[in-house]
C-alpha cells in the first residue's frame, strides 16, 4: 500500500529529476547533434555503437555486445532477412542491473538510419546536425537518434542525482531496424535481453502506439522480347506490358485503401493500409526494346488478415493483369518475396503495462495521451513473440526518410521526462 508519505516522495523525486532535464537540456541536445553527425547507413552502424558505449559507460552502466548470428534468428517466426552480413556489426546494451524482485524495463533505439539520397534535394547538411530554433536537422535527427539519447538522458538524469532505479533498466542500441530488425533487437531478445516492460522510442509525436500494420515486400518480373529500336515491331516492349500489371496492382492499392480498415492504424496514420509500388526498372540500352522490367512494391495489411491470405491476394491480382494479353499468357509475370516480412501487430491497449505508462505520460505532459497503431513496422512487435508487453512513445519528427528531417527539440526533452517518470513509477528507486 502507498503511504501519503511515499506518495510525496515520489512526488518530489520526480519534480526533481524534470527540472534536472529541463536545466540541463543542452546536454541532451549535444548529444543528439554528434550522434547525428555520426553516419550510420545501414550496415555502417560501427561508428554508432562507440559512440553509443562511451555514452552508457560514462553514467556508469555494464555494456555488453550482442553479435548476431543468422544460425541464431533465421528460424525465428518473425525473421526476415535484410541481405546484409552480420559480419563485423553489434548491438549495444547498456544495464543497470537493479534486483530481480522489482518490475524491468528495456528502452529501445536503433542505431541505423535510411540514406538521405538524392542529397541535393536537403537544403541542410544531412549529416550536420544543424540547428534552427526548435528544429534539428539531419539524417536520422528524429529516426531515431534523438530516441536513443532521450533513452540515455533519462536514466542519466536519475543517476546523476543519486536516485538508483530498484529494478533492471536496459538501454538498447540495436542494428537494421530499418530492414526488418532480425539483426538488432530480434538478436537480443534471443540472447534473453527480456524485461517486464518494452518501449521503443520511434518519433511517434508523443502519442502511445500499440499496434501496427503487416509488411511483405514483393517484386513482379515481366519477360519482354528484344530487338533492335530500329527493328522494334519484332521484339516486345518489357516495360509496356509491366504497366498492365502495375496497373493492377495501383487499382488494388486504391480499392484497399477504401476497404481495409483497422481503426488504431486510422487514427495514427490516416489510412489504416498502403501498398507502395517503389521501383520500376526495365531495359539496358535506349537503342534496345526492354527485354525484362522489375517491379518491386511495399504492401502493408491489417491484423485481422495473414501473410499467406496477402500473398494469395496479390498472385491472383497478377495473374488476372496478364489475362487477355496473348505474350502475357504465355509468359506469365512472375511474383517473388523478399526482404522485410512481419505479421501485423496489437498489443492490448487495456493491458496494466500500457495503462501504467499512458497515466505516466499524461501526468508528465498533462494532458490526455492518444493510444493508436501506425501503418509502418516497428521493433516493438517482437515482444508479442515472448508474452511481453510493449509500446511506442517519442519526440516529434518531420520528414523522415526525406529531406531536411528534423526533430522538434522540446518534444525529446519532454520524452526523457516521461522516461524518467516511467522508470521512477515502473521499476521504483531509491535515493542516496
């Protein structure tokens, strides 16, 4: 039972630890600037993870190594392969290890970031970490390394003002959550990097995430017949007969976007599905009739619907596309999976875990904070493999994924206070 005594102390322990955060922000705001600064494309994320263990070993937490290993997650259900080597690549966690009897948390960040090609189109370095008022900018800047040193700051601010969390706290640097996650934070959980509560700090604009839609990637290779331009009556254009079957796909796109309705994913989104038809390339020389195109296309699906009802859905659509066209029949398109696959995820918005964590957040930011679900993927999915719950909460972005991404400054700073709340209400502390 919580005393009124108790109850205050934990009142004045947190007011003292939001207005550590808010004096000492810039420190915060340093730190996301170098991380920034840091290029992590995809497989680079070496770099990264240094810069990651010198920032949790200067608070004072043990840092272990995570190697993943594909023998290790290859026949995991939620492994999908980003065609990359492991080879010379590492997670890093930071541990305050805490006792066995009170709640665990992990916060979770990943390390890598999508390339900010074509530069030319930023009006910023993408690399630069420059700031404008309230806005940072550069590659990465909200997806998601103010995440990660929000993580940091969090647990910083408790430790540098003598307060010890009672249970385990994991800070998770992880790799490739941008191409599936099996690397990153699947390899750590398969190494038994477990805890009682899970959050991942993607920039989710303050609002708590509990679900998020179903991804396969797929490509669709039409087979043309070449000729010489001058000659082109005798070959078949790859490319134009592609555009019956992208034609198809766009009606699919457009027809699912009115049907397919989750209502978390709605109200995070603004459409509950999308199918994304990402890149076309046909032909080899101008002064030649294509003789194959390549389509490769993003869908995302609902939880109420299956990968294998998804890839059914999309053969037949493909098929149909070629019914009619006499080199089609007789040359069907063919369909391939690749890459990122994941069964749709939703977690109960009711379960004691996420209602524990919405009452914190709304008492930091006072205000009500908004549960959803979000169209695009998220390593918080690969808690529901363990019976673990976990959630999505973070800063502001703008722009991910394109040019001049930024994030919002106050919006991390009031996501470290949340954090710090939440380990303070979760994992309970004591004081020097």
């Amino acid at each position: 039972m919580v005393t009124g005594r108790s109850s205050k102390l934990t009142t004045d322990t947190k007011q003292k630890v939001q207005d550590y955060i808010e004096e000492n922000k810039e420190q915060l705001v340093d730190a996301i600037v170098k991380a920034v600064q840091i290029p992590s494309v995809i497989g680079n994320e070496q770099a990264m993870a240094e810069y990651m263990r010198k920032r949790y070993e200067e608070i004072g937490l043990e840092v272990v190594e995570v190697h993943p290993e594909y023998e290790k997650v290859q026949d995991h259900p939620a492994f999908c392969s980003s065609g990359l080597s492991f080879e010379g690549r590492k997670n890093i966690i930071g541990i305050w290890e805490g006792n066995e009897d009170a709640p665990s948390l992990t916060l979770n960040g990943h390390m890598d970031v999508v390339s900010p090609e074509p530069v030319e189109n930023w009006t910023k370095d993408p690399w630069g970490g420059e700031i404008e008022g309230n806005k940072l900018y550069g590659r990465g800047s909200g997806d998601m390394k103010a995440g990660l040193m929000a993580n940091w700051f969090a647990l910083k601010a408790l430790l540098d003002l003598g307060i010890k969390p009672k249970g385990k706290v994991l800070l998770q640097s992880v790799l490739e959550e941008e191409a599936g996650g099996a690397g990153g934070t699947l390899a750590c959980l398969e190494d038994g990097y477990l805890t009682d509560g899970f959050i991942a700090t993607e920039p989710h604009s303050l609002r708590l995430t509990v679900a998020h839609a179903g991804v396969l990637y797929f490509r669709v290779k039409v087979i043309g017949k070449t000729a010489h331009a001058g000659l082109a009556h005798l070959g078949v254009n790859a490319i134009s007969k592609m555009y019956k079957v992208y034609n198809a796909l766009e009606k699919l796109s457009e027809k699912r976007a009115k049907e397919a309705y989750f209502e978390l994913f709605h109200k995070g989104s603004g459409q509950s599905v999308h199918m994304n038809l990402g890149t076309l390339v046909g032909g080899d020389w101008v002064s030649n009739v294509p003789g194959e195109a390549v389509l490769e296309c993003r869908i995302g699906f609902i939880p109420s619907e299956t990968r294998a009802e998804i890839k059914e859905l999309i053969q037949k659509t493909v098929q149909e596309a070629a019914k009619g066209d006499e080199w089609l029949e007789q040359h069907p398109p063919e369909v391939e999976w690749y890459g990122w696959t994941t069964e749709a995820w939703n977690q109960d918005p009711e379960d004691p875990y996420v209602q524990a964590f919405k009452k914190t957040a709304e008492n930091v930011l006072e205000r009500e904070v908004e549960i959803g679900g979000r169209a695009a993927g998220n390593d918080a999915r690969f808690t529901q493999y363990y019976d673990r719950p976990g959630l999505v909460f973070g800063p502001r972005c703008t722009n991910m994924h394109g040019p001049d991404e930024y994030v919002e400054i106050d919006s991390v700073i009031d996501t470290a206070k949340v954090f710090a709340a939440h380990i303070i209400d979760w994992c309970g502390v004591e004081e020097d």
